[in-house]
C-alpha cells in the first residue's frame, strides 16, 4: 500500500545542503498500524508530510496502491487525498469563523459524505 525506497530530504542554502531525511525505506502493508516516533529534530513531521503527500521528497521513490507519486498529475493526488488519506495538523489549521461541528464537515462535504 505505502512504499518508501531510498526517500531523502534535504533543503538548500547557497551551497550548503541540510539533510532531513536520508535513504529512508518503509513498506506499510494495507491494515498494519504504524508508529513513528523519534525525538524533536528527527524528521518525523517531514516524514509524515511526504507520505501525506503535502511535500517531495528531494530524492527517492514513492508508492502509493502501487501508484508511483511523483508521476501523478494534480488532479491525481487531489483525488488520493480525498479518498485515502487524512490529516490532523498539530497547529490545528481550522478556519476561525466556522463552529467546531463545521470544521469537522468541510472536508467531508469535499468526499460527499452525507451523516
């Protein structure tokens, strides 16, 4: 389901290159739970941003449903982001004006989840 090979992050300054994550491999099986622990500086947000699909790798190769993602179009991942994957942000990310009810429905309305 969720395939990691030699996955590096770096970002670069100038000629320097600051490594987040370095050949890092992971197979997840559909069904299996998966902890990601480590301490503060690690890279485990990086990490999980890549396989939500909200940064790139620098280098390495993603699958997803054995789906290479970085040769998907937008509206690809637009669609696997709908369907497959969610997200609970530790900065909250709620929009200020809609009550807590609201903020919980939005995406759902977005995968036409009636409840």
């Amino acid at each position: 389901m969720i395939k990691l090979i030699d996955i590096t992050k770096y970002y670069s300054s100038g000629f320097v290159k600051t490594f987040v994550l370095r050949d890092i491999n992971l197979d997840i099986k559909e069904g299996e739970f998966v902890t990601i622990m480590g301490p503060s500086g690690a890279g485990k947000s990086t990490l999980l941003y890549i396989l939500g699909m909200l940064d790139t790798p620098s280098s390495g190769e993603y699958c997803f449903f054995d789906q290479k993602v970085h040769k998907l179009h937008e509206k690809q991942l637009t669609e696997l982001h709908k369907n497959y994957i969610g997200f609970v942000f530790q900065s909250y990310h709620l929009i200020d004006d809609l009550t807590v009810y609201e903020n919980l429905e939005t995406p759902l309305l977005y995968k036409k989840v009636k409840g």
